[in-house]
C-alpha cells in the first residue's frame, strides 16, 4: 500500500539526531558498520546528502561521484545538518516527475529521492544512537518511525535489493514472512528462488514468519537486527530467515547504494 509519510521531516529530524549523537560521542565505535567511528558515519550520511542535493540540483540524467570526505576539523555537527537542511529544500522545489539520475536502476525521476534519503538516513540515526548509547554518552536507540519503517521494507525488497540479487541463486523457493504488528496492511512474502527472490505484500503462511514493530523488521533487512537477538518473534523454520541474511549480508560501504 501507498504510505502517507513526510520524508522531508524525517530526513531533518533523523540528520539533527545523528549531528547531536556525534557532539557527545565523536570517537565511539558503531557496532553495525565494523571499524568505523561515529565521525566516519557522519562523514558518510553527510557526503550521501550533498551527492542526492547535487544530483537534483543540476537535474543530472547521468552518474554522479560522491563528494570527497570532509576536511580534517570540520565541525561535523553543523556540517550534517547544513547538508540536510540544503538537500530537503532543493528536494521540496523539485517536481516528482522531474527527469533526474538514479543509481537503483528506478524511474528516473526526482520522487524516488525523498523516499531513499530519508531512509538512508534513518538507519544511520539508529546505527548512531547504539554508538552513543554503547559508550554511555547518550540514551538510545528511538525506534524508526513506524510508517517510515514499513515503507522501507517495501523499498529494500522492491528496489534495494534487486541488483545484487538478480541472476543469483537465493533459495530454492522457501518463503519469509513479514509481519509488522503497529502498521496498517503491514505483511509482506518474500520468496528465495533460483534467479533472485520475489516479494509482494501479501497475508498468506510462510516457512517462517518474523513478527514485531516495522522498525525492528526493517532493521533485520539491513542486518541490524537477527532472528537470535530476541528481539522478534520467529515463528517456523529459522534456517530459511538466516538463509536471507547470507545473501543479502553486506551492513556498510563507502558507496551510494548501501546503508
């Protein structure tokens, strides 16, 4: 279903998180992007941000490179949130329909920005409450707003992770159920195959269901969460739930596609 989320909002509310974590706890070490710092998950988000604004500012059609890291003693802070800020007012002048560049292989138009930085951008927020909250700096993690969330389930499944599975053997036709308990309409069947997976929001049985809030169920997407944590409930055959992470394992790189 089409979720009424203010992208925008949580794109400014996210990055002033995120920008507050690093003042309290620069150095501390993020659990979810192994040898990285909070600074360098600054540096990241922020570098994303000001490549998107880039990209919809020149209405590229086109590739774009990633801007350099910041310079060493750059006040990471301010720098995040000016990059946000700057990115959601070229977004909000932009047209959804506006012909612009993007690196999913989508429709190339402007309306498929919003959606994916306000999204990067949350999974970084929550990576940066657990290194604060690690190191006792800071109270965390706060949960990703839960229509946010389920909307992010959809785009992993339906866009994220369709180049690096396509052509790839995931499965052999098991199935994953997931079941997000604060949303409306919020279960969705993913199938392992032979070629790749499918996904379509769907109430049928699975070989495994994993049930709990849209958060928790969009950070296992994205390997923040695993089905040994507790977190979630598990119904049916674990083996099929970790088959999903081996395939789909990667938590951080330096480029674009990635959270």
């Amino acid at each position: 279903m089409e979720r009424r989320v203010d992208y925008l909002e949580h794109l400014n509310a996210d990055a002033v998180r995120l920008a507050d974590a690093w003042c309290v706890a620069p150095d501390a070490p993020v659990p979810s992007c192994p040898d990285w710092t909070l600074s360098r998950l600054v540096s990241h988000v922020g570098r994303l941000h000001r490549w998107a604004r880039e990209i919809n500012a020149t209405r590229t059609m086109e590739a774009v490179p990633v801007p350099t890291w910041p310079e060493e003693g750059t006040d990471l802070g301010e720098w995040l949130r000016d990059g946000a800020a700057n990115l959601a007012e070229t977004l909000v002048a932009s047209e959804p329909d506006t012909p612009v560049w993007n690196h999913l292989g989508q429709p190339p138009t402007a309306r498929f920005w919003p959606r994916r930085m306000a999204l990067e951008t949350a999974v970084h927020r929550w990576d940066g409450d657990v290194a604060a909250a690690k190191v006792g700096a800071w109270e965390g993690p706060v949960d990703i707003d839960s229509e946010l969330a389920a909307d992010g389930i959809d785009e992993y499944f339906a866009v994220i992770a369709v180049p690096f599975t396509k052509g790839r053997r995931t499965g052999d036709g098991e199935t994953i159920q997931l079941h997000a308990t604060d949303v409306e309409d919020g279960e969705c069947i993913e199938t392992l195959g032979a070629e790749g997976h499918e996904y379509a929001p769907a109430h049928t049985k699975a070989d495994v269901a994993l049930i709990g809030p849209a958060s928790d169920l969009y950070l296992w997407a994205w390997q923040r969460r695993t089905v040994d944590d507790g977190v979630l409930e598990v119904q049916g055959d674990e083996a099929v739930a970790r088959r999903w992470a081996e395939v789909a394992g990667f938590k951080s790189d330096s480029g674009p596609k990635s959270n």
